[in-house]
C-alpha cells in the first residue's frame, strides 16, 4: 500500500470518499487543507489519510485493519517530507489527549494541554525560545492580541486605553496568513500606528496566540463543541505558559458586539483569566469602525472612505498595495 499525495480541492468522488472516512474514524473535514496524504487498500478503499494546511498537520485517521502495522507513522513522515518541500519545517498537529503519547513518539512535542486537546510541535523547545526572544519589562504588564487586518482607529484606541492602565504592554500581532494583509504587513501597521507610545511593545504572535491554523479541532464532531475546545486551548496556552513568563497580568479586549464567535472568546476568557491571576478588562468598541467594514470598502474599490476609520500610516500602506485610486483627495 503506498502513500498518494492529493492536491485540494478534490475530485467530487474523492471528496465523499475521504468525508466518509473520516466520519467513520470519528473525525471531521475542516476544508482548509492544502494537500491530502492518503493510502489505499488493494481494492481501491482508503485505508488511512493525513492532511497538511499551512504550518498544521491534520485529520490524521487509520482505519483499524491497518493499525499497528506502522501506518501513521509513514503517513506523519511523508506530510512532513511534503512540508519540507513548500519551505515548511515547523509544523504543529493537535489531538486528543489519549494520542499524546503516540506522537511524541513520532517526533512531536506538547506545547499545552487541556481535558480535551492537546497541542503539539515538532520542536522540542519552540515556546521557550519564542518567549526567550522577548524582553522582559518592569511594573504592571498588559497585553493585546489582535489580527488587526486592516488597523485601524478602533485599535488604535484600544492599544492607547491599555498603555495608559499598565506600565508596559505587549501588542502580539497574530501571525496567521489568509487575511487582506500578509503578517508581515499587519505587523507594520501595527507599529507604525503606534510608535509615539512609549511604553507599547508589538510583536508577532509566532502562531502562538489565537491561530485557527495552530489550534485545529477536527476530532471533535461537534463544531460548536469544537469552537470552544480550541478557546479553551489558547486561553490555557496564554495562561499557563506565556503570562507567566513575561510577568502579564492584565489582558485587554475590545467590546465585541457583532462577531458571536469573538464574543464567546471574549466571555470566556473572563472566566479563566482570573483563576490565574490575569485581570480581563474590556472597552467599548468605537462606533462604525471595524476592520471587517475597511476591507469591504477597499474591495468595492473605495479606498478614500477608509482614510476616516484607520490611521494615515494604515492609509499610507493601502495606499502602496492598491495604487493610485487610494490616493488622499
């Protein structure tokens, strides 16, 4: 039985077979792969899969005639050989606790875990040396996270609210790709849009915080289950390993009104922070600013209606990636 490597999306035959699979391994697809690993039996039927999206190794199944004969073994070694070949060599896989043990024998590391998931890596000591990478402030630390895509006014105002209510604050930009700006651009925004605060310091999140791709949950059937196994997991990761570490005891968040999704986050949160100490303050959003309403605008072509909402640094690069019609009146 050798190992055939599908691109995404798949053919309709392909697809129901490898949703059936799945459901019958008590699994489910989260659509976002890049390539699907899969091996088949001699008669045509798949016996055993993996997918790869991104930084994250997936949808990991073995039918159980093909257990104990090395299977996922080789299924993890050719994602990650197929990784290796896109320029990928850090790579995280999420799973239920009782599969722990099996991929730390294949070569992966716990990060975090909680009663529902744990997350892992392929290397030994990559928070460590994240959080080494970090200064260390003194006084009362705070943090934002935000994806910031575009910047925009409303966080700038939040990021002002949280540097004046804590001596230093951490600005961790989330480095998951799939938005309107690449990190890298989202992350220079951030700066640029906040450099006369002194005491705001923005870096990347690494894929550290709030990362759909970092935190995938498709061994929970449930996708609303699913939803809250994957905050729990940041929220714990954020908690037990990177507060600490950096001295945070504040975390700030704007008032979410709209997003049911970031809301629940948001609820959550205040349950948990506290427990360890972190205090969860959350600000009123600022009225007809959001991200979500800069990126509709700039994708009806009406880039002069954003300059009212983000900073002109913000301006300024949207001006640089869409050319002269964002040009300032």
């Amino acid at each position: 039985m050798g190992i055939t490597i599908m691109q995404t999306p798949l053919s309709e035959r392909y697809q129901e077979q490898y949703e059936k699979f799945l459901l019958s391994c008590g699994l489910r697809d989260e659509g976002d792969a890049d390539l699907i690993a899969c091996m088949m039996d001699d008669v045509g039927r798949l016996t055993a899969c993996g997918a790869l999206a991104g930084h994250t190794i997936k949808q990991l199944a073995v039918s159980p005639d093909a257990e104990g004969q090395g299977v996922m073994a080789s299924i993890l070694s050719q994602l990650v050989s197929e990784a290796a070949a896109r320029g990928i060599f850090r790579l995280f896989l999420c799973t239920k606790p009782e599969n722990e043990r099996m991929f730390s024998s294949l070569g992966f590391y716990t990060v975090i875990g909680t009663a529902d998931a744990v997350l892992m890596e392929n290397r030994r000591r990559g928070l460590e040396d994240f959080l080494r990478s970090l200064p260390r402030y003194d006084g009362v630390c705070g943090a934002v996270v935000c994806n910031c895509d575009p910047f925009t006014l409303g966080h700038r105002h939040l990021i002002e609210y949280a540097a004046a209510h804590c001596d230093n604050l951490y600005v961790f930009a989330v480095s998951e790709s799939g938005s309107m700006f690449a990190p890298a651009v989202r992350l220079d925004m951030i700066r640029r849009g906040t450099a006369e605060i002194g005491n705001c310091h923005v870096f990347e999140s690494d894929l550290y915080l709030v990362s759909r791709a970092t935190f995938p949950a498709y061994f929970i059937r449930d996708e609303e289950r699913a939803d809250e196994v994957k905050t729990d997991l940041d929220i714990e990761l954020f908690c037990r390993r990177i507060a600490p570490a950096l001295g945070i005891t504040k975390r700030f968040v704007g008032e979410e009104p709209f997003s049911p999704v970031t809301r629940a986050y948001n609820n959550r949160m205040k349950e948990l922070l506290p427990e360890h100490g972190i205090e969860l303050i959350e600000i009123p959003r600022l009225s007809e600013i959001s991200a979500s309403k800069v990126r509709s605008l700039i994708k009806a072509g009406e880039y002069a209606r954003t300059e009212e909402m983000v900073p002109e640094t913000t301006y300024e690069i949207i001006q640089s990636r869409f050319g002269a019609d964002a040009q300032r009146p």
